[in-house]
C-alpha cells in the first residue's frame, strides 16, 4: 500500500469506490484497474519527489577535497547547448523519475576533469564539448539517513564533487545512451530554472548550489571557452 499503515484505508480506493465516480467512469468507458494502477503511480512519484530536501546550510563549499575518506570523490557536467539549455536524463534505475545531470565518482589516478569527461563517454556516448566554467571548491554533502549505507556499498556517508560547465560541439544525433553499461533511459535539453524540479527532492539543494555558482555562464557567449590543457 502506498501511504498509510495496513489499518488506514486506501485513499484511492476510497475514491473509486464513490457511487458518482464509479458512473462517471463508466459513462466514460474507464478501466477502473488501470485507473487505480496509474492513481497509485502518481502517488507513488508524488511521495518520492517530496523527499526530505537538503538545507542549504547542509550543502558545504571546500577549496579542498575531504581527505579522511567520509565523502565520495566525484565529478558532475552541467552540459550546455547552444541556446544554454541544460543536459537532463532519467535514470533506468529510478521507476518514478529520477532525471539529473552526468555525474558519477573520480577513479583512483584520475584528474576531476579526465573523471567528467570519461562520465561524458560512459553515460552518453560523447564527451565532445569544450569546458567553459569549473566550480571553484568542491560541493560536499551528506546522504539522507534513509540511503546511508544503501548506496555504494556503505561505504561513504555523502558526496563531494568537482563540477564543470561544458558546452556541447557535437548533434544531438551524436547521444548515445545505448552505451556499455547504460546508466539512463531518456534525456533532453532543459532551462537551467527547471533542473533543480527534475531532480529527486534530497538533491534539490545541491543542483541550485552548482547552477548558482554557474550563473554568469548562462548569459555569456557561446564561445567562451575555458582551454581544457590548462587543467
């Protein structure tokens, strides 16, 4: 059951069993099971994005990365076409939504950039763009207490990452998301204002920390470019 304890009853089927809803759909020629399996999803997705949401006083800006291994190294793309519109895919794994930016963890040896464009490679098939922008610090926090221990093996308690702005040269054709180990299911270019809505809720303040720290990158020219061979 979706919200609620077994001795609470079910609000949905509450509503379908309404005398009136039930001639309504019958006028209609609604199927009430699949009425009922698509008011559940919505519920479900509901529930999901409303998460607890990090504080922003829980998102914490470093010049350095933590060095007693609590935080997960890792790198994001805040990916950028030519009209500034903004990189989002859905997750396979995520049922009720679960859309976000490339991202994923820096490997042992790895340069934060060498780690965001092989991310770029993995998970859409192309790392053809320029880097116009770095985060200054790192953007570290912590995972919400219901994920600690879920993810990644238990092994790190929240995140820290370096994040780039890139531009991307290449066509949309050009991304692949059928790749080795395919990460996400559908992508498409958003406004940087609705990033932060697609996210699931514990994130939320994450992405408006990384935008906020690209905000000048949104309004300068498509050329402007950062020179990649000097980081």
């Amino acid at each position: 059951m979706v919200g609620g304890d077994a001795s609470s009853p079910d609000p949905i089927e509450q509503l379908l069993d309404d005398p009136l809803i039930r001639l309504v759909m019958e006028a209609d020629g609604v199927d009430p099971h699949r009425l009922h399996a698509q008011l559940r999803d919505t519920l479900a997705r509901r529930q999901e994005l409303q998460q607890p949401v990090l504080d922003a006083a829980d998102v914490e800006v470093s010049t350095a990365p933590d060095a007693g291994g609590l935080y997960r190294p890792a790198v994001g793309v805040v990916l950028l076409n030519a009209n500034s519109e903004v990189f989002v895919a859905r997750r396979i794994d995520h049922r009720h939504g679960g859309w976000q930016m490339p991202q994923g963890g820096i490997e042992a040896g790895e340069t934060p950039l060498n780690a965001a464009r092989r991310e770029l490679r993995e998970e859409i098939g192309t790392d053809n763009a320029t880097v116009i922008a770095e985060s200054q610090g790192w953007l570290r926090y912590e995972l919400p207490r219901h994920l600690v221990g879920k993810v990644w093996g238990g092994r790190w308690c929240g995140q820290q990452q370096k994040w780039f702005a890139m531009r991307f040269q290449g066509r949309d054709s050009d991304i692949e998301l059928t790749t080795l180990h395919p990460e996400f299911c559908a992508w498409r270019w958003v406004s940087a204002a609705l990033v932060p809505e697609l996210i699931v809720g514990f994130k939320h303040q994450v992405y408006l920390a990384v935008l906020g720290g690209f905000d000048d990158v949104f309004t300068a020219d498509a050329d402007g470019t950062v020179d990649d061979a000097s980081r």
